[in-house]
C-alpha cells in the first residue's frame, strides 16, 4: 500500500502480510526524467501553481493574494490548468507531461494540493507549499503526510489563509535522503518477490 494509514487499517482487520510502498514515480532514477524534459525549454518561472479540483473561486483569491502579497511576478507564474483552477494574472496553461515535469524542475516554488508535485519538488529538490485539503477531501492528505513522515519537510503542509509568509518555504528541501530511501525501499521489495517468482 502507498500510504502508511492504508497499511495499519487492513493490519486493524487482521490482514498482516501488507507493507507500505513508494509511488512508482520515485523508484526510478532522476535521470529517467531528465532524458524526458530534455527537449523541453527550461524556462524559469518565480512559481508554478498546480492545484487539483475544480473552480473554487476562494482558493483562487488566496492563491494569488499570496503570491503577489509575497512580492511573486504574476505575470512570470506558470498556473497549470487542470479541470479550471485559474489564477488571476497568471500564465494559465495546459501542459504535456513533460512539460509539467520541466515546469517544476525549473520552478522558483512550487505551489500545489498534489501529490505528485510534492513528489517531484523532492526529486528535483525544488521549495514547495502544500495546501491541505478540508472537509469531507480532508483523506486526500493521507498520501503527503505518509511521504513527508519523519522528515522536517512536514511544515511545509500548510492550510490556505490570508496571512502566509513564503519566505518560511523558500529554502531548499533536504530531500535527497526522503527519495533515495523511499527508491531503495522500492527497489528491494520488487527484486525480493522477483526472485520469489523465478523460483518458482
């Protein structure tokens, strides 16, 4: 199971033989992703937004009142449209894959309520706020809590209000150890049951 929540639910129901694993985007080498943006254009951008869910005008206001409280060019801010987030003078665009993952290699942070661009931020070593779902989505931040467990990244998971100083996030997160740990992991389970199958 991906998240350690999962892992101790069905360990509550008696199934006993479950252990928590990576996503499968951080069991490859960083150098997989690289040969994919290599034709990309690496453009600089001070934030890339990436928020899940559909338009919320709220969040829309918080994310920018944000962002241009913190001294962030709008106008040189990448807002990958998924479904219709949209922010307010922002570049809002769709992107490939490839240019989704250049976007957050070259991002000066990266702000989003998604896992994955968590799970790139650390691959590529890039600062990075994640805004808490609430309510009834409040589960949806099982996956992150999981993945930052135990590192002192955790402070980064953050609820959206008025009042947010970037300038906490700024710093580079130490996420070396975070992925080699969680690939290494990975990659010794699934030669272990490899070896199990060829056995056989």
């Amino acid at each position: 199971m991906r998240e350690k929540h999962d892992v101790d639910y069905l360990k509550s129901l008696g199934i006993e033989d479950t252990v928590q694993m990576p996503d499968p985007t951080m069991i490859v080498d960083r150098k997989v992703y690289d040969e994919l943006i290599s034709h990309e254009s690496h453009k600089k951008y001070p934030a890339v937004i990436y928020m899940l869910g559909g338009k919320d005008r709220g969040r829309e206001r918080l994310v920018t009142k944000m962002l241009t409280d913190n001294g962030i060019n709008l106008k040189e801010t990448l807002n990958i449209k998924l479904q219709s987030f949209h922010c307010t003078g922002a570049k809002n665009k769709i992107t490939t894959v490839a240019q989704w993952v250049d976007a957050i290699a070259n991002a000066g942070i990266v702000v989003t309520n998604s896992f994955h661009a968590v799970v790139f931020s650390l691959i590529y070593g890039k600062p990075f706020v994640y805004i808490k779902f609430s309510g009834n989505k409040a589960r949806n931040n099982n996956r992150v809590e999981s993945l930052l467990e135990g590192t002192d990244e955790q402070y980064r998971m953050i609820d959206l209000s008025d009042d947010i100083d970037l300038s906490t996030y700024m710093q580079t997160p130490r996420s070396d150890d975070i992925i080699n740990g969680f690939r290494k992991k990975g990659m010794d389970f699934l030669r272990l049951k490899l070896q199990g199958t060829t056995t056989k």
